[in-house]
C-alpha cells in the first residue's frame, strides 16, 4: 500500500490527508514530495512516507539518488534515504529494526526501541535519538527510557538532543522525568 494526498491531486501532497494509490500510477512529482516529506523530520506524514517509498522500491531510487545530490540534507535525513536505497537493493543487512522504527504504527516503534534494548543500541543510534520527537508520548518515553538504562545521557550528542527536547515537550510527566535525568547527571 502506498500513500498518496486523497485530494487526488499530485502536484499538492502537502495536504496532511492521505489515500491509497496504485503503484503504477506514482510519478517522478510523488516521489520527490514523499522525500519531501521526509525531509520536513518525524511527523505522522514522515512515517507515512517512509513506508510508501520502500513499497515503492526501485521506482523511487532514481527521485532518492537525485534529490541526495541535488539537496543539502541535514544527517539524519541523509542516512534515512540512504538506508532507503540500500533497503531497495538488498532488503536484508545489519539494520533490519529500521523499518520498524519508522512504523506508520506507534506500537510497533514503541515495541521495535524496546527490543533494540535487549539487541544494543550501539549501530542504531543515529536512527533513534530524532524519535525523541516522535507525535507519540510512548514513543517518546521508551527513546528516552532506553537512553537512559543504556546510560547514554552522558554522551553530548544524547544531552543536546534531550535538552532541546524538554522545551517542547507537552506531556508534563515526560516533562518532568527528563529534567530530572537530566540533573542527577550533571
């Protein structure tokens, strides 16, 4: 199943509505919104189009490769889009959990951080720490969970991410617990 704006209209993906769209009727203009998406960082839509451009596979790989060379992109996106292509040729490697970190499906990425715990942590970083602003709090909570029983909150990449994070995070809960993390490691 592949998403696509159900105004049915291709050139305006922005619309946050989504439908379903026959594969062969996907084009060079949806793929690169998808990307487009992505690149907005992690939302609903981000999940959604990080499905739909692995269902898509190597349709997409010409709109991934070239929106990689023509765009500056920050890290985080790159690795994601290059973790896309190299999904579409190979489809088995050393990070399968990725796909289920990027779940359109809350529980599964709630439940995919929890068992990369058991697993380490340790190649997976880079694809965890930006669900920190993740729209689920349960997402949220087991990213920061793990960073912490992993004893990450060291780490300044870690600290950054969780400090810019505590501006905006609404739930007060959440709120409070990373604050708190936060200074019994100073």
């Amino acid at each position: 199943m592949n998403y696509i704006s159900n105004n049915k209209n291709q050139e305006n993906i922005n619309n946050t509505c989504w439908d379903i769209i026959e594969v062969s009727k996907v084009n060079d203009i949806i793929i690169k919104n998808l990307i487009d998406k992505l690149n907005l960082g992690i939302s609903d839509d981000f999940f959604i189009s990080f499905e739909s451009l692995i269902k898509l596979g190597k349709r997409a790989k010409s709109g991934i490769i070239a929106y990689i060379e023509k765009k500056e992109l920050d890290s985080f996106i790159k690795n994601v889009l290059v973790y896309i292509l190299y999904y579409i040729d190979n489809q088995k490697f050393d990070l399968p959990l990725v796909i289920n970190l990027y779940h359109t499906d809350f529980i599964i990425r709630a439940k995919t951080i929890m068992s990369i715990e058991e697993e380490g942590i340790t190649h997976y970083i880079s694809f965890i720490l930006p669900l920190i602003n993740d729209p689920d709090d349960s997402v949220r909570w087991a990213v920061i969970k793990l960073l912490i029983t992993q004893d990450l909150i060291k780490n300044p990449l870690v600290r950054e991410h969780l400090d810019n994070h505590l501006k905006q995070e609404l739930n007060p809960i959440i709120r409070k617990n990373i604050r708190g993390f936060l200074e019994n490691h100073n």
